[in-house]
C-alpha cells in the first residue's frame, strides 16, 4: 500500500468524514459563519446545500467537534424518501425514544418531553437532517411543527438541514412558504478554488505524515482542480488513486502527467466496470514467406519489437488496473460495518 512506500501513518484521502481533516476553504469558511450565527440566535432552520461531495458531511463533523455539549445537544438523522410520520420515528430514535406502535399524537408528546428534559439541563436541541432534498413536503412540515416547540418563550429545539442543490428549489417552491420564513441562515458550498488545491492537498498529506515523498511539481495543481472540479469528494478520489499509482510506479515527483493518466483510467473504470477483466491479447507470429533481405529482416524485427512493446504495455496497464481495483476492494471492505480480521 503507498502508505508504507511513502511513510504515511495513515490514509490521507479516505472518504469518511473526519473532523481532523477539516479544510478552512474560502467557501467552507463562510459556511461555518452562517453556521455560527444561524446557532447564535437559538431558533429557526439553518439550511446548507452542495453538490454531492462537497464537503456537507465534513462541515457537520467539524461542527460537533467543536459544539459546547452542555449547552448543545446535536442529534444526526439521514433522511431518504421519508414521509411525516417517518421523520417523527427518526427523530424519537436519534432522541432515544421508543417509537414502535405509538400514534402521532404520543411520539409528539414524548419528543416535545425529551425537548423539556434537555432545556432543563441547560442545552437546546438541534436537529442535523442529512439528504433533505429526498424529504416530502409532509415530512418538511412535520420539521417545522417540531421547530414551535417552545419553554418559558424560548425555542426547544433548532434544525440544520443538508441538501444537495435541487433542494434550494424544492424550497422555493409552493407549499413551503411557511418554513421558509423561518429560515434564519442559509449558504450553498461552492467547489474550492484551484488556488486552494496545494493547501488542500498539503494539509491532509501533514496530518497523514508526509514528510515530502512524494513530491508535487507545478503542474499537478491544476491538473488536480481541472480533473476534480474543485469539489472535495472528487479531489480525495483522483489523490487516493494518484498516490497508489505513483507507488505501483515508484515515482518520487507527482506531476500533471500521472495525474492525468490516473483521471483517464478512474474515467475508464466508472465507463466499463469490466474492465478488470480485460483480455490479454496474445502475442500474433509474423508469417514469413520468402527469405528476407538484410534491410527487410531488420524492418520486420523492428515491427516485432515495437509490436511486442506495445502489447506489453497494454498488459502492464491491465495489470495496474486489476491491481489498483482490487486495493480500491480491500479498502472499501475495511470500512463496511462489521468488518473483522482474522488473527494469525
């Protein structure tokens, strides 16, 4: 694995959230300010929105990092296709409420109850509802009714929710007037700009070890943020995949040759997942006819040769994608829940 060859401790790039490598982009920076406000005002919905992989996640695990926990409770639910009933449900589990055979009508009462029991500790609630475009306008509803929740004329509870960009349009749609005008901060997360590569990538590769191997050349900046878009998720995949490409190739510089060699296979991949199963071609004889002359015998050695290079070379890139595919495997298996390793 690169990490051994370039003396990582550990992976820099992986998938999963991770406070620790959180990044204070231009546009992730501004996010946590509405973030930061939105909370100060102690009612209301905070929205976020982003395409997939631009960092929503990552900014959520920064935020509990760093939340006061007696004076903030913060609850996680991932909503998909839900509707009003089964968003209650959600948020009586992500309380610890037993939710099972109980009408609307109790799992309100035992929520707006746990609220109370929370404020009398000192600490407000908030709600982080992750993949909010996939709610119905029911469920949305159901969010707001919980959001009225009030003590001693202080809101209960507060309500972040995260969307992918075509929520900001189910927002602006009939139906939700209601909930809109108690939208108190909102921000969408661009893609960071190419400027902001080199840090990015820099700041992840300290926090794994890097003592400099590989190195970057010029030019793999930008081949990074063109290949990438400047989205976070994207950039982590091609870096992941470019660092175990440079270690199968033992390179000590990274430039934007590797880099794009490394986006045209991953392109390669997502168009035909079967590519790991590509046939090596075998080697075809040369049929020979009549005794060749010394300048003819010399060309067609030569056509040999370059014939013989080139299927070589289509068979090491077959055997560097089975390779990288078969790492790509393993990782994600390591990270599947339940996931064990049997001792020797």
């Amino acid at each position: 694995m690169y990490t051994d060859f370039y003396g990582l401790t550990e992976r820099p790039f992986q998938l999963t959230p991770d406070a620790r490598f959180w990044f204070d982009s231009r546009t992730h920076k501004k996010a946590l300010a509405y973030l930061g406000y939105g909370l100060a005002q102690g009612e209301g919905f905070i929205v976020i929105t982003g395409e997939v992989g631009a960092g929503k996640s990552t900014l959520v695990e920064h935020l509990k990092a760093g939340i006061d926990r007696e004076r903030l409770n913060a609850v996680s639910l991932v909503s998909s296709q839900v509707g009003g009933d089964d968003i209650l449900r959600l948020a009586a589990q992500g309380l610890g409420l037993a939710s099972e055979g109980l009408a609307k009508a109790q799992l309100l009462d035992r929520i707006e109850r746990r609220f109370g029991e929370e404020a009398a500790r000192g600490r407000r609630t908030l709600l982080i509802v992750d993949e909010a475009q996939c709610l119905s306008i029911e469920a949305l509803e159901e969010l707001r009714m919980l959001s009225n929740f009030q003590s001693q004329g202080r809101a209960l509870v507060q309500i972040l929710l995260l969307g992918q960009p075509e929520f900001r349009d189910r927002l602006a749609g009939p139906g939700l007037e209601q909930l809109r005008q108690r939208v108190i901060a909102s921000h969408h997360l661009d893609a960071i700009e190419a400027n902001e590569v080199e840090p990015y990538v820099v700041h992840r590769l300290q926090i794994a070890g890097w003592q400099g191997r590989p190195g970057f050349a010029p030019d793999a900046w930008a081949a990074l943020h063109r290949h990438s878009g400047g989205i976070p998720r994207r950039l982590n995949q091609i870096a992941n995949r470019l660092l175990l490409f440079a270690s199968i190739e033992q390179m000590e510089t990274v430039d934007a040759d590797a880099v794009d060699s490394v986006a045209a296979e991953m392109v390669g991949d997502a168009a035909a997942p079967a590519a790991a199963e590509e046939r090596v071609l075998p080697l075809r004889s040369v049929p020979s006819s009549q005794p060749a002359q010394p300048a003819q015998r010399d060309h067609d050695v030569e056509r040999r040769v370059a014939e013989l290079e080139s299927r070589l070379e289509q068979q090491e890139a077959a055997i560097r994608r089975v390779l990288t595919l078969l790492v790509d495997w393993v990782e994600k298996a390591e990270q599947a829940p339940g996931y064990r390793t049997n001792a020797a």
